[in-house]
C-alpha cells in the first residue's frame, strides 16, 4: 500500500540536505517507507532547490545514490555519463519516443541507422540557416510584440515564450499551415510523456497518444500536399527543411520515407517549443531579479549586440537552466570516476541523472561559480547537453534564446505582476506588466 506524506512537514530548512536523508534513515527501519519518504523529498528539491541541492551532494556526496536513480554533480563526471553513450543509453525514453513519434533520433542510441537518418537531416536542416532562422525570430517576435506592446500588462508564457517558437520553427520548417496554438497545444504531452513520465502515469502517456493522433495526421496530410504543388512546380527552390526533404527524396542516398519526415518533423516541434519557452522565462525571470544586470542588459539589448545580450541570457540560465540534467540507463556494469576517491561502481540497469546543472556550477571546471559573470566562454554552458545525443537544434536555439530576451527587454521596464501558474510542472502563465515612461 502506498502511504502519502507530506514532503513539506519532512524539509527541514536548517540542516543539510544529506542530514535530513539520514534522519529519515534513523527515523525508519522499514526500508520501502524510508526509501518512500526520501524519493518525496528528493523530487521536491530537485524540483524547487535543484541548484542548493546538487551543489551540497556535488561537495559532500557527488556521485549520490537516491532511492531509485544515482545523481552525478561533477563536471568531469556528467561528462563522462554524457560521452559515453555506448554505455549509458537514451534507453529510458526509447520506448516513448518510438509510441509518441516514432522512429527519430532520439528513439535511437548510436546506430548505422541513426548516423543515416542524422546525416540526412542535416543537409536539410543545415547549420548555416542560423543566420535566415535569426531573420525568421525577429520578424516573428516583432509581430508578438506589437500585440503585446498595446497593453499595459501581457502574459509572457501564452502570450510570447511558448508562441515564439512556434512560430519561428512552423515558418522554417516548412509547415506554416499548422497554426502555432496547435503545436503549442501538441507538444507539451509530447514532451511530458517523453522526458518526464519516468513512472509511466497512464494519464500521461494517454495525453501523448492523443497528441499524437491528431498531430501527426495533419503533418502527413501537408505532405502529401506539398508532393503534389512540388510536382507542378518543380522550379521551386528548396529553401524549407519539408521542401529539401523531399526534393532529397529522388536520390537513393538521401531518401527518407514520407513516414520518416512527419515523424522527424513532429520529433523537432516537440525538441523545440517547451525548452524554448522555458528558457526564455528563466532568463526574463532571472534578470528581473538582478537590477544591476538588468539595467546592463537592456542597454546590452539596446545597443543592439546580439552577442552582447546573448552573454547576459547564458549566464542568468546557468543559475536557472531550462534543464537540471538527464536521464540515462546503464546498459553494462561500468566503474564511473575510475581512479579517483569517488569511483563508484555501476550496475547494468541502474538509472542515472546526470545533473548539468550541477556541473556547470561546478569550481572544477568554472571560474567562481557563484559570480553572475558575463562572457563566461560557451563551453562553461551544458545546456544543450554533450555527446551524441547534443541538441540538434542547438545553433539554432542559440540564435532564436538570446533575440526573444533582446527584443523584449527594451519594451519598457517590466516587472512581474503576479505569480506563475504552472500545469503539472511546466510554465503555463506570468503575467508581466509593462512601465513605459522609464528612460
Ligand atoms: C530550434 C529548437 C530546437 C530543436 C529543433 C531541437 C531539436 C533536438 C533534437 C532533434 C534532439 C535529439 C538529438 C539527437 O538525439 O541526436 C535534441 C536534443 C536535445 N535538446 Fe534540443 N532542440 C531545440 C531546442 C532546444 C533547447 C532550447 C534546449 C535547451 C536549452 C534543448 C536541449 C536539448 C537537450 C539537452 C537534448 C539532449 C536530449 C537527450 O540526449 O536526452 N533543445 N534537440
């Protein structure tokens, strides 16, 4: 049977959240209760205090054995767990990716068949339309913010951080028809069932169904439409990632099924519109509260420096990234850290968070890491992850974060004017007032 605690009466805030594990050890001889209480309280400050959290268990504990996972805080370490992906695998959400997308990259641990379907959408989805993907952001910001400009005090979730992305990635990837309510609607179960329903809720991986169901018709539906305009209109020129794809259709060599493209297509909406929205919010959320910065930033902003702004943006989301880290499967016993005093023995499936959040705190590898320090260099940022499974998107994302903060900070001095409502985790509304008379 499962007993329900409340995980607020057991936080104790003076003592160390290593303590306050072992004194529910002391507390409980029975192991499934202890093991209960103590995954409650984990959750919760992985959830509300990652950065407290992980910073204590990196100091005192760094390769952690929590109830049900092991949490790794060293920088040197997460590299290794993220490096290594032969041994620690994307095996965790395989099986939600292949129900909720379908055959996609990260349905796919290191393969023949995922270096194919990767170096096909490459061509397609090439690093070098960063800069026409930054033209795309500041004409759709432009046209969010002239709504938004109009009132006094606007939404900065709904009505900007997870409609921008949509927008931007729609327009580029060739699927304007889709509107971006839509896949704001679809993706967020998308996601939820994919990176965050580790217990396997049913309720979730029924949303994702749904999602699914009525995304993906739609997205097979645009493309066999856009077959036949491409058949009238041969001249036109593949400039949209859907255009290339299939225009790359008639050589052998980079041939996808339509199948494959609208589940790589739907794969990419739901890898970009909540991370994006939420990094977004942070830094928003994290520079209204440092005024100093802010102050800098906005003029940052207004100099118009893309990069400039971009130092401010990486930096405040190191204290508050879209991601504390990731979860990996130990597909072989392995020895984590060999030679050094924390190695620590793994098991074949055992579960891993690698915590990035930790290390990018960590003074191993960053200079002062409690400093809010501008222009940092950018590998002192795992926000996009390490290894094989890097953000595909993550050029991209490193042009569309930076301009969605720039573009909104010289609005006026903004001030948040309420609480954030959350939907089981995820940003769902901030409303953001708007003070226009400031110099
Ligand atoms: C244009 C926007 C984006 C696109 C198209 C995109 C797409 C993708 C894709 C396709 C993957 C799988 C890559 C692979 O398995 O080889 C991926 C992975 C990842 N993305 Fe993105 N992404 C975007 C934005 C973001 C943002 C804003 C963040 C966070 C700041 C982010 C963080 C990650 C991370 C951490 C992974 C690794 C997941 C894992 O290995 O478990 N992405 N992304």
């Amino acid at each position: 049977m499962t007993t329900l605690i409340n995980s607020e009466s057991l936080s104790q805030k003076n003592k160390s959240f290593i303590q306050q594990l072992q004194d529910i050890s002391n507390q409980f001889s029975e192991l499934e209760k202890s093991n209960q209480m103590k995954a409650q309280l984990i959750a919760k400050w992985m959830e509300e205090t990652p950065l407290d959290f992980f910073n204590e268990l990196r100091d005192r504990q760094p390769i952690f054995a929590a109830p049900s996972f092991i949490i790794v805080t060293r920088y040197a370490d997460v590299m290794e767990v993220f490096n290594n992906d032969e041994i620690f695998t994307i095996d965790i959400f395989k099986d939600k990716v292949l129900r909720d997308i379908g055959p996609f990259l990260l349905s796919m641990n290191n393969s023949p068949e995922y270096e194919r379907q990767k170096s096909i959408l490459r061509l397609a989805f090439p690093r070098e339309d960063a800069n026409n993907f930054h033209k795309i952001v500041v004409e759709e910001s432009h046209k969010l913010l002239e709504k938004i400009a109009a009132s006094e005090t606007f939404d900065l979730v709904s009505q900007y951080a997870r409609l921008l992305p949509a927008l931007a990635i729609r327009r580029y990837l060739g699927l304007e028809e889709i509107s971006p309510e839509k896949i704001v609607q679809w993706t967020r179960p998308l996601f939820r069932d994919v990176f965050a329903n580790i217990p396997n809720d049913p309720q979730v991986k029924q949303e994702a169904a749904a999602a699914h169901d009525e995304a993906a018709p739609l997205i097979d539906n645009l493309i066999a439409r856009r077959h036949e305009y491409l058949k009238k209109n041969p001249q036109q020129p593949a400039i949209t990632v859907l255009d290339r794809l299939l225009t790359m259709q008639a050589i052998p060599a980079t041939y996808m099924s339509d199948r494959e493209i609208s589940n790589c297509l739907l794969g990419f909406f739901m890898g970009t519109i909540d991370l994006t929205a939420i990094a977004i919010i942070k830094a928003v959320v994290d520079l209204l509260k440092r005024p100093t910065i802010l102050a800098a930033a906005i003029e940052a902003a207004k100099q118009q420096s893309d990069e400039a702004i971009a130092a401010y943006v990486w930096e405040a989301l190191r204290f508050n990234p879209p991601g504390t880290g990731l979860f990996r499967l130990c597909k072989q016993d392995y020895t984590l850290a060999g030679g050094t005093e924390r190695e620590t023995h793994i098991k074949a499936g055992t579960l891993i968070y690698s915590a990035s959040l930790a290390a990018m705190h960590d003074p191993a590898h960053i200079d002062r890491p409690t400093e809010f320090r501008v222009g940092r260099p950018q590998q002192s940022y795992l926000f996009f992850e390490s290894g094989i499974h890097t953000c595909f998107g993550k050029y991209f994302s490193l042009v569309q974060i930076p301009l969605a903060v720039k573009v909104l900070l010289p609005l006026g001095k903004l001030e948040i004017a309420g609480k954030m409502t959350k939907d089981r985790g995820f940003p769902e509304s901030l409303p953001i007032k708007v003070v226009k008379s400031v110099k």
